[in-house]
C-alpha cells in the first residue's frame, strides 16, 4: 500500500479549515445510465443528517453498475426534508465523474477492501448514507486516479 493522502483522523480541509467528512451519496444504477452527472452539476441528494456544506463525497450508483462513479461536494448543511421522501436533503456540487468507475465486484476482490463493512454492505447503513473512514478513502483513492489529484489537491 503507498503512502496516506489522508493522515489518519483528518480528512481534507474546506475554507473553514474544520476537517472535512466524506459520506457516500447514492444513485439509482438505472438513473445513472440513462441521465450521469457531469462535472460542475448541481442538485439537490439524500444526505446523511450530520453533513455539513463544503464536506465531499463519493457518488456510489447501485445495481445495475454497482460502482463508485464520482465525488460530490456539499454546498448546503443537511435540511430535514421528509415530505420529499427523504429525510435529508443537501445541495451538492459534482466535483469529478471518474473515468473508469471501480466497480463492487472489483472492491472485493482487493485484500483490504474486500474486507471493510463498508464494501461488504454494498455502501448501505441503516442509518442512512455512511460516513467514510480515511484508511478506505486513502484505499480507494490507490485505484482511482481522479479520486487521488482531488485529495491531493484538497490537503
């Protein structure tokens, strides 16, 4: 394994120079097909209740891509919002599409990924979309090329 972007326990800092959480945003696989997100979009995603604007997080597309496709940024702190169907919402920003997606299948075949809840639950908590610890992000950001220029530059 090469060297942490990330230090354990911090993440990349926003402007408020807070440590910044990652969480996982997910999409529909069939949605992402038929209508991807490009670099620059804006909208408005379930979000787990404890995110905050400026944190960022990695766009994971459910069956039938079952990858992870690309990172968004908070623009928003999370609004309750249960009358859209979702408990929380946040505005986000899309930050970066990858350009070649690291599929499910291929997280679990890695010897260190395969082994995180995370990737075993197929990024789904009960609690709604999880927050990512720093050793996964730093994994993932190994295979995907964009993922690491991002984390790189966000330090």
């Amino acid at each position: 394994m090469g060297p942490d972007i990330l230090s354990p326990g911090r993440g990349p800092r926003g402007p408020s120079s807070k440590p910044r959480n990652w969480w996982v945003f997910h999409i529909d696989g069939k949605k992402w097909l038929s209508d991807p997100l490009a670099k620059g979009d804006t909208d408005s995603w379930p979000c787990n209740d404890k995110t905050r604007r400026n944190d960022w997080g990695l766009i994971y597309a459910s069956k039938p891509v079952s990858a992870v496709v690309g990172v968004l940024a908070a623009t928003s702190h999370t609004v309750s919002y249960e009358d859209a169907g979702q408990p929380f919402l946040c505005d986000v920003k899309c930050r970066a599409v990858f350009r070649t997606p690291l599929t499910l299948d291929e997280m679990k075949k890695d010897t260190e990924l395969g082994q995180e809840p995370l990737v075993q639950q197929e990024f789904q908590d009960g609690f709604g979309p999880p927050r990512i610890e720093d050793a996964i992000l730093n994994r993932l950001a190994e295979k995907i090329p964009e993922l690491s220029r991002l984390l790189t530059r966000s330090k």
